[in-house]
C-alpha cells in the first residue's frame, strides 16, 4: 500500500512549476503498469495544457486552485478548489486561471 500526502505533493509541484520554463510540473503517483493512472498536475496562472486527446475514460479534480477546461468549440467549464468532472472523449485542454493542482485519473 502507497499512501502519498497530496497537500505536500501540491506544495512540491507548485515550487517545481515556479522555477520551470513551462510554468508547471507534475508526478505521477500511480500507474506505473496499472490499469489506473493519476497523475498530479501544477500549473501556474496563465499556464495550460493545450488541445490533446484522451488516452482513456478520465476525471480531473481540483486540489488548488482555478481551472478551465475547455474543448475546440470554444465551450469550457471553470473549476475550483473541491471540484471534480468527467473529462469528455474528445480533444480537451486545461488552462489555469489561478495557481492551481489537479489530480488526473485515467482508466487506461
């Protein structure tokens, strides 16, 4: 059993994301080989993960922060701090309006 503190990781990423070019970092925390992967994301204010694909059914929940999710048609959903969604099968992208940390799962 592997328990990690994901308020000291967040802490963690968020200083790695500071000193970074890209304006984040992140860890995964399970899925080396696992069906299952989450993956820890900071990102800084302004920063985002651009249009990508879905490797599988995914959530995103929100540790810190102010997020956007958004897909190619424009449309997007603002999250905060406790939030949790479904990420839709289709081309998607995460901006951070604020300091923020997610936890990405996907069912791979």
């Amino acid at each position: 059993m592997t328990t990690v503190n994901l308020n000291t990781l967040a802490d963690e990423l968020l200083a790695h994301a500071a000193q970074a070019r890209a304006g984040r970092a992140s860890e995964t925390v399970r899925g080396h080989g696992d069906r299952l992967r989450e993956t820890v994301i900071a990102l800084l204010a302004g920063q985002a993960l651009h249009d990508h694909e879905s490797p599988g059914e995914a959530t995103l929940q929100v540790l810190r922060g102010e997020v956007r999710l958004t897909v190619p048609d424009g449309g997007s959903q603002a999250l905060t701090a406790g939030d949790r969604t479904d990420i839709p099968p289709v081309r998607h992208g995460l901006s951070a309006d604020t300091d923020a940390v997610v936890l990405l799962t996907v069912a791979l």
